[in-house]
C-alpha cells in the first residue's frame, strides 16, 4: 500500500534464487481494522455499521416482545461491543464514557 503518494513504485522481495514482485492494494486489514491509502477508516465504520445491524436483526427476530431494561442489557452485551470495536484508532480525541 502507497501511503501518502501516487508514484508509481514497485516493492520486490529477493529469495534465494528468485525475486517477487509485491502487489499494491488500496486497503490492508491490520489487527481487525480496515485502512486504506489515504489512511481513512470509512470502511472501518462501514464495516462496524453493517455488522452492528446485522447483530440488531438478530435480536428483533429472536425476540417479539422485549422491555427497555432488556434490550438495555441485549445493546450493551451484543450491539455496542461491535460499534466501539477500535474507536480509539479512528477517533482518538474522542472520549469513552459509559
């Protein structure tokens, strides 16, 4: 991945007796988390997103008839691990507060 420039440059790694060519990306997936060259987390949050209302459709369907103190307890095991998952990296002058 090209960080910070659009040069076109080429990376090899030498074996032995043969030499490789590395591919360019767009993207890389470190640690769970999603950067691209720009060095954006929009598909990080993206990807958070989609994952979170996923997790929501699943406790809709599972449970018809649901009070606030339940859910309550059902958002804060289930939804919100997956919306905070890594806020540190793409919001670090955000405060956590619970």
């Amino acid at each position: 991945m090209h960080i910070g420039h659009d040069l076109a440059t080429s990376y090899i790694m030498k074996e032995v007796n043969k030499t490789i060519e590395l591919n360019s990306t767009k993207e890389e997936k470190d640690l769970g988390v999603l950067i691209t060259r720009d060095l954006k987390f929009h598909l990080q949050s993206v990807q958070s997103v989609k994952k979170a209302q996923s997790v929501l459709g699943m406790v809709k369907r599972h449970f018809n008839v649901i009070d606030k103190d339940d859910f309550t307890a059902l958002y804060k095991t289930y939804i919100r691990p997956h919306l905070e998952y890594c806020i540190q990296a793409w919001s670090p002058h955000a405060t956590h507060t619970t």
